[in-house]
C-alpha cells in the first residue's frame, strides 16, 4: 500500500512532553497538508507544506506548535509542552504537485492523547 | 473567507434506500472546488467524490452523485442503494482554485449517516 503512512497510530504523552508526529506522502506526492480533528467535531486545517517550504500556516497555533517537511524523510508536526486541549487526531494528507484542485489523500491519523 | 455548513448532524436510513445530505458554502470566489469525504469507524478519510465548479455536469461515482446548484452555493450528495458499508461521517469540503495549485481544504462539521438492516 503506497498510501499516506502516519505514525505512530496513538500516542499518548504527559502535559508538558513533547509530541512528534510523523507523515510520509503518497509516492509521487510533494504536498503535504495537517489538520487537526477534535472528538465530534470535522478537521480543521493547521498548515501546508512542500519540501523544504512552508507554504500556509494560517492555521497553525503560534505557540507550542511546529511543522517541518525536510529535503529528506518524512514531514513532522511537533508539539512543545502539549496540554490537555491538545488531545485529539491529526491527519496528515498528501496531492501531487501539478494540477489545481487536486483531491487530497489522507493517512490514517494519529491519535494523541494528554495525561 | 470560506465555510461550509452541513445542517443535518445525523440522518438514518433502511438499507437499499436512497439518501441525500445537504451542504452549503459561502465563497466570494468563482472557480473552486468541492468534495466529499467519508470517515467510517475506523476514522479514515476516504474521498467519495469531488467537483468542480467550472463545471456544470454533476459528478457521479457509482452509487454516489451530486447536485450541485453553483448559485444557490449548494452541494448535496445522494446515496443510492445505501448499503451496511455507507454508516459513516460524512464530510463536505471546498477548495479554492489558486494560480499556485493546491490549496487547504475547508471542511464542514460533518453528518453522521447510519444505515439500517
């Protein structure tokens, strides 16, 4: 399967640990997209990347929260001492890089949980 | 500033009926793009179908279409058939159409859809 891999699948970490989340695109794929779902509610955006570029990240908290998508590996969003209010599931998505409106493809998401 | 709204938060229906959840958008823009996801229990997000709004002719996935009406700011999507694996939320998202590509998807709040043996 090719698909968008995120792991890990749950993670649950303390308040005030760090959290990393990890996402490898589609093959083929040079956008990468996160959004964040908080239980019983739908995504929400938080920032778009292509290699080595911050494209958006009208949606990204302006603290505590960072995204990278380096030249190699995978694309990361970290979270610095996390807080209750940072529990939910954050999908990561991936689209070619040629054509507009192209169908975004998700990975599974990770589940984080705050002790 | 794009939304979208998705005023049913949940619909039922027996099996092999046909159903259609509604979505709206407000946009000041002209050419975009919509789609609809589904996120079944196990929480994936699966594409169902998208549109673009250039075009007039409604998009069809099998036992899955869609009406959509680009100046009352409409997108519905109908569910022929409905089948056990069709339980589900289901999400409407919009997209600009930007000289750069690709752009953020802006989903709606989603209605959660149970079909009925």
């Amino acid at each position: 399967n090719a698909g968008v891999m995120q792991n890990p699948r749950h993670l649950v970490r303390r308040r005030g640990q760090e959290a990393r989340l990890r996402c490898s695109p589609m093959k083929g794929h040079s956008h990468v997209y996160w959004y964040r779902q908080l239980p019983e509610e739908g995504l929400k955006f938080m920032v778009y990347l292509q290699k080595e570029n911050i494209i958006d990240e009208s949606g990204m908290p302006k603290e505590r929260f960072s995204a990278e998508f380096p030249k190699e590996g995978p694309s990361i969003l970290r979270i610095q001492q996390v807080v209750r209010g940072d529990s939910a599931a954050y999908f990561c998505a991936s689209s070619p890089e040629q054509g507009a409106g192209q169908p975004q493809h998700f990975g599974d998401g990770t589940r984080l949980s705050i002790l | 500033a794009q939304t979208v709204t998705q005023s049913q938060p949940e619909m039922s229906v027996q099996e092999a009926e046909t159903v259609t959840l509604s979505c709206t958008y407000d946009t000041s823009e002209n050419n975009y793009y919509l789609f609809w996801y589904k996120q079944p229990p196990s929480r994936q997000m699966i594409l169902v179908i998208r549109q673009e709004a250039y075009k007039q002719q409604n998009a069809t996935e099998n036992r899955f279409s869609v009406n959509f009406q680009k100046a009352a700011k409409s997108f519905s999507l109908k569910i022929s058939d409905s089948q056990l694996g069709d339980t589900a939320m289901y999400f409407c998202a919009f997209m600009i159409s930007s000289n750069f590509g690709n752009e953020k998807l802006t989903f709606g709040t989603g209605t959660r859809l149970t079909i009925i043996p």
